[in-house]
C-alpha cells in the first residue's frame, strides 16, 4: 500500500482489453445478442496480436460474457438491462467528460503532426471514400476511426495507438432508446463523409493549423452532445444506489510493475527521506511497501542499481552510489531495450503535445501560483536535461487541467527511468555539451515567461526543451537500438 491505495498489479495488455469490452458491454455499447467484432477486427481496434485477442476471447467465454462456436463471431451472452446500463454510464459521467477535455488537449497536435509528415494521401483517401451511405452509424464510426489512426501510424508509435483506442473506447456513449431521449450521435454517412473530406483537403494542402482547430472543435461538440445526454439521463432515471468513484483513463501499461516501484523508490531516494539512515529500504520491506512479490521488489532494485542509482552490499542491503563506476548489467539486455524504446516513445509524444498542455496548465494558474512555481526553480545551479525534463513533467502532472491526462503523464513518467540507461552509452561529448547548453537556455527562458505570466512563451518554451531532449534521447538510444524498432525523428 502507499498513500491508502493499493498498487495495481502487473499490468498486461489482455487484462486492459479484457476490462475495455466489459465497460462497452455495461454500458450498452455492445447488447445482448449482438456479434462482437471479428477477433481480425479486434487486433486492429487495440493494436495488438491474435495471441493476446484470443486470450480475451477466451476469458469472455469463460465468464459466461459472451458464446463461440467454430467458424462463426462470437455473441454477446451477457444481458446488461437497460437501467444497469444507464447506471454505469452515469457512474462514470465525470471521467467521461474529463476524457473528452483530455482529446481535445491531446489528439489534435498528434493528428496534425502526423499529416505534417509524409502521410499516405492515397490510403487516406480510400479510407475516406469507405464512408458509404446507408451503413450503420457504429461502421460510420469505425470507419473514421480507420481515418484518424492513419495519420498516426507515420510514428511507429504503439504508445500513441494505445492513447487513441484506450481514450476512445472508454469514452463512447450508446444511444439508450428507453430513454427517451434523442440519439447525441445520431450522425448521417453523409454528414461524417463531408467532415472528413473537408479535412482531408486541409492534409493535402499543408494547412494543418486549420486542421488543429478543426478537430479542436469537433471534440468540443462531441463533449458539449454527451454532457447534454447524461445530464437527461440523470433527470429521467433514479440515481444509482452504489456510488462509484471517480474513473479516469489509464493507459494498458505496457511497462512492468518493478518500474512503478523502481519509480517511487527513485523518488523517496530524490527528495531525501532516507537521510540518516545506513541502508535503504530492503527486498522484505519493499515487499511489504508496495504489496508486490519478491520477484518484483528485486527487479525494482536491480533496476536502480542498473542506472547507477544504488549499489547492494551482500548480506546486508542497499546503499546509495557515491562516486563509484557503474556497476554491470542486472537486467536482460533485450528487457533494457524493449523499455528503452517505450521510453523514448513517452518522450515523442510529449515532443508533439507538452506545448499545448503547458499552456492549458499555465492558463489555469492564479498569477501568484505561477511566480511561485517559477521561483521554485530558481536554485537549481546549471541543472541538466534529464532534470529539466523532470521539473517540467512535474509541473505539467500537478497543473494539467485534465485528471486523464495526469495519469497519462503519471505513466510517463514511470518510462523515463529507463532513459537512465542512455547514460551508459558512449556520447559525443561536444555534442552532449552542446545539446545540454541548449536545454539550459530554453529553460531560463521558459522560467522567466512563466514568471511574468506569458503563457504563450512559456508553453513555446516548455515545447522546445521536450523536442531537444527527445532528439537527444532517440540519437543516444538508436547506438543500441535498432532504428526500426524505435518511432521516427520529427
């Protein structure tokens, strides 16, 4: 346990997608009797393999959710009545609406930085004239959604497809017919045709800053349609009688528990609460901590002593590194380097997005709190990227608008650990150097706007440290990583 909650445990990516068809069934989008998606159509909506589908599929069937029979769809089993339905969704209205604020922070940039690349018109095109008339809205849907996603395939990225299909299919409301009330996507092929036509010209002609506002808006109407809806639900149906807390989006945390632990542990060590004591905290106490197994709490340590961070002594515990070289290698070689890469994939998303955020969360701050976070900063003699970095994620967690968004930095953040272990490559030391200078400035420069309450500077400033540092991390990853296992420069 820490902070009264307990850890999640190990993360996977069935598990994610498992809970992700429940949420639609509960909530009415998929009903009794109606066909899932074909387990092809599955892989394509959560980006994954046929192992980890048929997985589901099977737990589905297993838990009496849904019926298979050889060479057919499976069906849904599960009768969710309608007033249970509506009961989860208004147990979720909060999250879902703090979603559709997340997207509208979040998706524009990725979409639009992706048409600034060198997208596939073509395949664009044919995904567009895929919208017919006549097809049923949730084909109309997926259809778009097929749109979307191919502007951003040009990452290779699998971080940026799990925020899409994550985010959206948390976030989608089914038309209750019982109550009521009048279908909020009640949208013709025609009308979504027209729409994705519109913006497809603005692709092909480079005007992606029209294509921003574009979507800005269109999540903006989206948000405004569900809030109309749940709120008529709320008035036409009894409340529920268990309440359910707040739920926010949490990605399928693709990384390992030990990382979580590793970070928190990182933290503690940072902000100095193991001062005075000889030896930091044990395997034993770790366990006892954060709830987790023995094997995790010693790949957590082994994780911190990698990066250089503490050092163990036999039969007796952890201390911290002082002064000496870098210890060998604890962890498999082909683990450092899957994470590597997960790592440097956090780091291109926030390249893309930290300037919009940063001006959301500046924005939103009393002048007096954004002095005082700027003086904060202050101190730190001639500090380092990789700590720039830290403070400006920091800042973007705690002031970030959006709840959503603040437990996608969250997992972020447990990522970037990883990049710890660039450290050990060898690096140019003059282009080190002058990549460190450069951080350096954009930060004095950021600071000094956030002081004066510039956003727009601030935010142009925060944009230009993430970019550079995620430069710097891609060139120092790919001396160990294959470049095509790692996302593309921008």
């Amino acid at each position: 346990m820490e902070g009264g909650r307990p850890m999640r445990g190990e993360s996977v990516l069935y598990e994610a997608i498992y809970e992700s068809i429940l949420t639609q069934l509960y909530s009415g989008v998929l009903r009794c009797g109606q066909a899932l998606p074909s387990q092809q159509e599955l892989c394509r909506r959560y980006h994954v393999g046929i192992t980890t589908i048929r997985r589901v599929v099977r737990m589905l069937e297993r838990d009496g959710v849904i019926d298979t029979a050889s060479g057919r769809r499976a069906v849904v089993r599960l009768d969710v009545h309608d007033e249970l339905c509506v009961n989860a969704l208004l147990s979720r209205k909060e999250s879902i609406l703090d979603i559709y604020g997340g997207l509208e922070l979040l998706m524009p940039a990725l979409y639009a930085q992706g048409a600034r690349r060198c997208v596939d018109l073509p395949a664009l095109y044919i995904h567009l004239e895929a919208v017919r008339g006549g097809a049923e809205q949730v084909e109309v849907y997926d259809q778009a959604v097929r749109f979307f996603t191919e502007l951003l395939v040009t990452y290779r990225n699998p971080v940026i497809l799990d925020l899409q299909s994550g985010m959206e299919h948390y976030s989608r409301i089914p038309h209750i017919v019982c109550s009521g009330l009048e279908d909020p996507y009640a949208i013709t092929a025609d009308f979504v045709k027209s729409k994705l036509r519109d913006m497809y010209e603005l692709i092909a002609q480079g005007r992606t800053d029209e294509l921003i506002c574009r979507l800005e808006q269109m999540y903006r109407d989206i948000k405004s349609r569900a809030k109309c809806y749940l709120k008529g639900l709320e008035e036409r149906w009894p409340p529920a009688s268990v309440h359910i807390p707040y739920q926010w989006y949490s990605g399928k945390g693709r990384t390992h528990l030990y990382t979580v632990v590793a970070r928190k542990l990182y933290r503690r060590i940072e902000a100095g609460e193991f001062v005075g004591r000889t030896y930091l905290p044990s395997v034993p106490e770790i366990m006892r901590t954060y709830s987790v197994s023995k094997d995790t709490a010693c790949s957590a340590v082994a994780l911190l002593s990698d990066i250089g961070l503490v050092r163990t002594l036999d039969k007796r515990g952890m201390v911290l590194r002082e002064g000496d070289g870098l210890p060998p290698l604890r962890l498999e070689e082909n683990v450092i380097g899957e994470h590597l890469v997960l790592c440097v994939d956090a780091m291109q998303i926030l390249a893309v997005c930290a300037g919009r955020l940063a001006f959301a969360a500046a924005t939103c701050l009393p002048r007096d709190a954004a002095r005082s976070a700027a003086q904060a900063w202050e101190p730190i003699p001639r500090p380092g990227s990789a700590r720039i970095v830290q403070l400006l994620l920091d800042f973007l967690q705690r002031f970030t608008p959006c709840r959503c968004l603040r437990t996608i930095l969250e997992q972020f953040d447990d990522l970037l650990i990883w990049g710890h272990y660039l450290n050990r490559l060898d690096w140019d030391a003059d282009k080190a150097a002058a990549q460190e200078a450069e951080c350096r400035g954009y930060f004095d420069q950021l600071r000094g706007a956030l002081a004066r309450g510039d956003a727009e500077r601030f935010s142009a400033g925060v944009q230009d440290v993430f970019r550079a540092a995620y430069d710097m991390a891609l060139t120092q990853a790919s001396r160990c990583v294959p470049a095509g296992r790692l996302p593309t420069a921008l």
